[in-house]
C-alpha cells in the first residue's frame, strides 16, 4: 500500500468513524504508519540501471514526489572523463537516460544535464555515451567548459569555501538531481554524492587549495539541495580513480542507493564500497563535516532503509 | 577578352578552391573540418622541402616550368590573402587609383635573390628562423591563427550566448588561450606588412621578400606557357601594366617579366584587344626567324639578362659569408642558453622527437596550435631565445595533453611532429614530472590534495600514504610521459608543486602490463 492511498483510507476511515482529528493524530503517529512510512534510505542490488530506477523510485513514492508538473529540472551526473560507460569514470548513461526520460513523463518543463569536466569536455559528453543518452531522452546536454555559465554564489554556511561560481542551470532549476558514480578517489578518497558538487563550480583550484575536505562539505551548504541522491554503483572503480587506467580498477555490483539524505547516502555508499576495497570513514573527511554542517547523518541506524534486491 | 576572363576567374576559381579549405582549417575551433583536409598543407613549397616530399616539390617545379609562378597566383594563401586585401583597398576607388594604379618597375634582384640564398644557406645549415619568418604560408598562418580566428570566436560568442537564451546549445562559448603576445605581434606585423605593400605596390612581398616566389622566379623564368604580347595588336593602351599587380608588364617595351608574373591573367582580363596572349613560348628557331620589327617573345630576357648574373654573383657572395654567419648564429645560442642555464628548455609535443630536431623542422606556422583539442599548444615569446621564437611550446598553464590524442602530428606539414600512432603516442616521454614536496599542499596546509594523481593517466603521479590518513603524491618516471595533466591541475601558486621538465630528446617508455581483471562478487550492500 502506497503512503498516500494509506493516509487518504486513514482520513476517509477516521472521518467516517468519528470525525475526530485526535484520532486521526493519534493513528498518525501510531507503529504501523511507521512501517509504511517512505523510506529514508532505498538501495538496490542486481538489475540493470533502469531497471533499479525503477524499483527505487517505486519504493520512494514515485518521482512525482520529487518532480512537479512544469519544472526546470537538472541532472547532474559525473562526467569528469574522457572515458568509455565500462571504464566506470564517468555515472552509467543507461541509468541517466532512464532518469531523464522519468523527469519528462513526471511533467518536466525542461531537463538538463551538464557536467563541469576535467578531460575536454567534449570527449568526455561523448565517450561517457551521456549526450547521446541524454538526447535520446529528450533532455538537453549543456556545456559547461566556460566561465561564462558559472554565476557567483555566496555560501553563508561555508568555513573555508564563502562562495563559488555555480553554473547557471542550476540557479534557474526548480529541482535537481545529484547521480554520481561511485568510485575511488586519489585526493578525496571516496567520489560520490558530496564529491559530486565539484562538478556545478567552475574554481576547483580554491577547493584545492583551501582544505579540500572542508570545501566539499561546504560547497554542500548551498542552499538549493538537489530533491534526491542517486547514486550509481552498477560498476565501480575501487582503484587508480577518479579517472582508472583499465578493467582492473572495476567492480560490477550492479547497485544503486538513492535517498535525499545526502550524508547517508554517501555513508551507505562507503559500506558497499568496503565490500570491495577497505576505506575508513574518517580518510572521507568530507562526510563528517557534512555531518557537522547538519546535511545528514552518518547514523544509518536512525534511518529507515529499504534494501531491494532483483 | 573574353578568354582573358575567363583564364581570370578560372584563377580565381581555383585558388578560391584552395585558400577556403585552408582558412577554415585555421579558424575552425570546433572540429567542423575533418583533420584530413590539413593534408592540403603539403603542397605548401617550403613545408613539403622540410618535411622530405619531394615528389611534391619536384611536381612544383614542374608546374611553374609548365605554367609560370600559378603557385602563387593560387596555392600560396599568403598571396591569395594578398589579393583579397589588395580587393578590399580597391572598394570605392577608381580604376586609376584601384585596380589600375600599378605601374611597371625594375626587378630587385639583389634584394630577392640576397634573400633566397640567405634564407636557404641558413636552413641548410641548421638556422631556420630567417626561413620562419620569410615562408608566406607560415605568414599566413600566423596571421590566420591568431587574428582571424579570434575574430570568428567572438563573433561565435555573440550568437552563442543569443542561441542560449532559447535552449539551443548547438553553438557554445568559447574562450581564446592559445593567442599568446609573441603571436599577436607576428600575425599582426605579418598582416601589417602585407596590406602596406599591396596597397603600395601590390605584390611586392611576392617579388622581394619571399624565398619561395623568388624560388619559383628562377624557374618560371624559363616556363613553358607564359603572357606575353602580339605586338601586332597592342596599341599601348597599357591598360595591362596598370593592372599587374606584380609590376611585371612593361607596355611600352611590350614585355613581360615571368620571372616576377603570378600568372593571375589580370592583364588578359582588361586588355581590350586581345593583344596579350598565355600559349607557348615559341621556340628559338621562332625567335631567330623573326623579322627585326618583332621583338622575340622572351624580350625580356634578353633586354634584362641581369637576372641570372644577379642571382649567381649573389649565390657566390653569401655562400661565402654562411660560414661566418652560422658560427655566429650558433655563439649567439650558446650565450644564451648560458644566462639561463637554469631554465628548462620547451616541452615540445609529441612527434617532434627533440627540441633541436623541432626547432630545424617548425616554421611557426601555428596550424598544430589551432588543431589541438585541448588548446595546450601556445607560440613561445623569447623565453627560449630566438631559436625557438614563435614555435609552439607545450604549456600546461590550465591544460593539458589528451593521452589518447595525436591531432598536431596528424596535421602538421614539415614534419617537425612526426605522425604517431596511439601506440606510440602512449610510450613516448616528452618530459618528466618533478614533485616538489615542500611546496606541495598536502604538506603545507596538511589537506587532502591529490588534484596531481587524479588528472595523471598513467598514474605515474600516485597517492602515497603521508601523516594520518592523508596521502601524498609520488611519481614513478618509468610511466610519466610528460603530459602536464599534474602540473595544469596543481593548486600551488606561485610555483607549482609539480613541474613537467621536458626531455631535450624524447624518451620513450614501456607500456605497463595490463593489470589482471579480477572478478568481484558483492552479494551485499555493507550497511
């Protein structure tokens, strides 16, 4: 039973036995609306990227939780590199053309993606197979390779980082979507959702340059926090990322985890990235602080989580 | 007339033919002109000597034995570019003072010939700047890449940022990086030069400066078919002297200097009584049949016979003096090098093999610049001295080479990048990247960095562990193959943690052996 079919029988019950809110407050807050609560947390195992969409969004109520009729909406995958969907650099196009293609069937007025690269930008829109993908959806591929689509931003919340150029897809969307891949990382030990905000800035340096922990947490303080996390771990690069060098650095586990939570869903991803490659969570840096920042929890204990497997 | 017009726009059909390629190859920024097409570049006379084609250049020569200097008239963009400014001088002037303000005068055969032998006894003997800074296609290129080319980027941006503002990104911005001081001055005296003595005294450069038209001078002396006069038929209008734009006709003599003639057909084209002719330069026995009224065809030459003497003594002079000169050339080198014995010598791209090789072969003409995806090529000011003046230089100021990319030997036509395969591309060591710990951030700042290792396609730049959980960057040399992903990324400033020091002959290295693929199976999530 889906949560809005249950609270409307839920009023409709409650209204027709009494007519009495307390009562209605009262089942509200009673365990077995606990239970049928949409989850915080969904993560999927063994399907193909659109397939695990699918159940996950299932799980989460439907996009229409997410995505309103006429909205600008912007995916944000990683594209960082000039890199084939098997090299795992790069988030699975398979997984953002079923995203796009979700977006517009739910009312979207526009959806675009983008990506801040590293390699050239057009090798990598192209290699990564996401333009293609994204136009065979429907949705619009930016570039994002020039100053000139960033806009400066202040970050009130941040400590080290104050403001950064944003890219103007951004600030004009109503909703985003954050769809990282999951994958190792030299500098940042662990690549995935927080990461992942390195690609909407254009002055990555400063990142560098002024504790780069810190800045990914702080970049994270934007007030504009994309309406879900889906991160994309159908093949991972446990070694040798964030670009890989070969087959080797890959896993295939053919997982997703997606929650709004982003800090869980970075912690969750690190659990299931240990499954393959052992990495504290203290080396994350980023996670705790954006823990402190109150972006989430690294308490997946506190959270409901569904775990689906196909 | 009317078949001199036609020869005319025949002409100017066939270099139109030939220039928009070439132009197009210089200011396309976004890929549209497949790379092949840079293959029109060998037919360049001074690119195809250097580059070994001689069966190019044999074809060259025998083209302006066969026809006169057309080369000039239509494979030279340099002189195609000449005559569109000498077109554009001409709007809203009048025959007299546009198209027919030329005038008929003496050859300067010193001048020419001086530099010819000049410039050719110098590139025998290693010191090809002189050649650099004469070749008209290089000119050319020069002018093309760093003038044009931002020209057109700008006037992209203009309709990129209107198409952006209805979802359309088929165009997008664009930044201009590769147009550095020493390639704005060179393109733009280049340009300068060109339009002041078009406007002047029209191809003038094509007849005093430049090596390859006086090259071709001394061939298409001799040519086969030329201009030249029935004197029956002239009535000394000399409407066709007003109108060579290389000063070659002299009317009154009725002669035609085809050692200067670019064989443009202008003079065919305004001569209202069909009184010059291209055909056959008829033969001795002709000549010498003639009766004493009719001047032999090739008066010219023999009125003139100072040519060859010309260019004879001046080849004595200067092959005289080379010795001296390279000597000093090469002293002025070393002092150089000398004061900065601590500067590293340029990256040079892959290809070029080494600094000295690329410096011999490279005559600047930037198409390597323009053609590279990543933009990572720029002209280099004096920094490395003269010699390497206007030759493009790796600079990983904030970016870097493409591991997977070969495009600037592809398209380069002296052969100074020599063409790679991937293969090769992927094992050849342009350079090594040198770490400097104590400046690198991880230790100054104890933060995670790591910007290096990320960038780097080998991973010969590697994180290692360091204090606590941080880690710091390592290079293994066996790997690196110098192609500045480090250093373009690296945050340190003023100097970079991490530098590329190029290897003055490039080395090369093993691939690595394929790691083994390992299968992985994750039955569950870990959380």
């Amino acid at each position: 039973m889906k949560r809005r079919d249950f609270l409307k029988t839920g009023v409709l019950a409650g209204a027709a036995v009494s007519l009495n809110f307390e009562g209605l407050q009262a089942a509200l807050s009673s365990n077995t609306i606990a239970v049928e609560k949409a989850p915080d947390l969904v993560a999927v195992m063994g399907g193909e990227p659109g397939v695990m969409l699918d159940k996950a969004l299932e799980a989460l109520g439907g996009i229409g939780n997410y995505i309103k009729k006429g909205q600008k909406v912007v995916i944000k995958p990683n594209v960082g590199w000039d890199r084939t969907p098997e090299l795992a650099g790069n988030t699975n196009p398979d997984l953002i053309k079923a995203l796009v293609k979700k977006c517009i069937d739910a009312g979207a007025s526009k959806v675009t993606v983008f990506d801040h690269t590293c390699d050239n930008w057009q090798k990598c829109y192209e290699s990564s197979g996401i333009a293609s993908a994204v136009k065979e959806a429907g949705g619009i591929m930016m570039p994002g390779h020039d100053e000139k689509y960033y806009k400066d931003v202040d970050l009130p919340g941040g400590k080290s980082l104050k403001s950064a150029k944003i890219h103007e897809a951004l600030l004009e969307a109503d909703a985003w979507i954050n769809v990282p891949v999951l994958k190792n990382h030299g500098g940042a030990k662990l690549s995935c959702a927080m990461k992942n905000y390195m690609g909407i800035v254009w002055d990555r340096r400063v990142f560098h340059q002024n504790d780069l922990q810190q800045c990914i947490a702080d970049i994270c303080t934007w007030t504009k926090k994309p309406v879900l996390n889906i991160v994309d771990a159908y093949r991972m690069m446990h070694q040798n990322g964030p670009q890989g060098k070969s087959l080797a650095d890959v896993a295939t586990l053919k997982s997703m985890i997606v929650s709004p939570n982003i800090v869980a869903v970075d912690t969750a991803a690190l659990g299931l990235f240990n499954q393959v490659k052992k990495l504290e969570i203290d080396a994350v840096g980023h996670i705790a602080k954006g823990e402190e920042f109150k972006l989430g929890t690294t308490n997946l204990g506190k959270l409901t989580i569904r775990r689906i497997r196909i | 007339m009317m078949r001199g017009k036609l020869l005319k726009w025949s002409r100017v059909l066939l270099a139109a033919l030939f220039f928009l390629p070439i132009l197009l190859l210089f200011v396309d920024f976004v890929d549209l002109i497949p790379d092949k097409l840079s293959r029109l570049l060998h037919l360049q006379l001074v690119s195809a000597l250097l580059a070994g084609m001689f069966g190019i250049v044999v074809l060259q020569l025998v083209l302006a034995l066969v026809f006169g200097r057309m080369y000039c008239s239509v494979l030279c963009p340099a002189g195609v570019l000449q005559d569109i400014l000498n077109r554009l001088y001409c709007i809203g002037k009048k025959k007299k003072k546009g198209s027919r303000r030329f005038s008929y005068h003496k050859p300067m055969n010193r001048l020419r010939y001086g530099l010819l032998i000049a410039t050719a006894g110098f590139a025998v003997f290693g010191f090809t700047g002189l050649l650099m800074l004469l070749d008209p296609y290089s000119n050319f290129g020069r002018i093309a890449a760093n003038l044009f080319r931002p020209v057109v980027m700008w006037g992209n941006n203009i309709a990129a940022d209107a198409l952006m503002k209805m979802d359309n990104y088929s165009l997008y911005h664009v930044t201009v990086t590769t147009v550095t001081t020493s390639g704005l001055i060179a393109g733009g005296l280049a340009l300068l030069l060109f339009a002041v003595m078009v406007a002047l005294r029209g191809r003038l450069f094509c007849n005093t400066l430049c090596p390859v038209g006086s090259f071709l001078g001394l061939i298409s002396r001799y040519s086969l078919f030329r201009v030249s006069f029935k004197e029956s038929d002239c009535i000394q209008c000399r409407k066709c002297e007003f109108s060579c734009k290389a000063e070659a006709i002299d009317a009154k003599k009725m002669t035609v200097d085809t050692s200067r003639c670019v064989a443009c057909f202008n003079c065919l084209g305004t001569c209202s009584k069909d009184a010059l002719t291209f055909s056959r330069k008829p033969s001795r026995k002709s000549i010498r049949s003639a009766t004493g009224q009719a001047m032999p065809v090739d008066a010219f030459a023999v009125n003139n016979p100072n040519g060859r003497r010309h260019f004879l003594a001046t080849t004595a002079a200067i092959a005289g003096s080379v010795p001296v000169a390279s000597v000093l050339a090469e002293s002025i080198g070393v002092g150089k090098s000398k004061e900065e014995i601590k500067k590293w010598p340029p990256v040079t791209p892959p290809g070029s093999l080494s600094v000295e090789r690329f410096k011999d072969k490279c005559t600047a003409c930037h198409i390597c610049v323009v053609q590279c995806p990543s933009h990572v090529l720029r002209p280099a000011g004096m920094e490395h001295g003269f010699g390497y003046l206007l030759r493009p230089q790796m600079a990983y100021i904030d970016s870097y080479c493409n591991y997977e990319c070969t495009v600037c030997s592809e398209v380069c036509p002296t052969g100074a990048i020599k063409p790679l395969t991937k293969e090769e591309k992927k094992t050849t060591q342009i350079g090594i990247a040198r770490f400097m710990i104590d400046l690198c951030i991880v230790k100054t700042e104890k933060t995670d960095c790591g910007a290096c290792s990320e960038h780097c396609p080998t991973q010969a730049v590697h994180m290692v562990p360091y204090e606590g959980t941080l880690t710091i960057p390592n290079v293994i040399e066996d790997l690196c193959v110098g192609c500045g992903g480090c250093e373009s990324i690296c945050p340190v400033r003023p100097v970079r943690a991490i530098i590329v020091e190029s290897n003055k002959t490039h080395a090369f290295i093993e691939l690595p052996d394929e790691e083994e693929v390992k299968e992985v199976r994750v039955d569950d999530f870990g959380f």
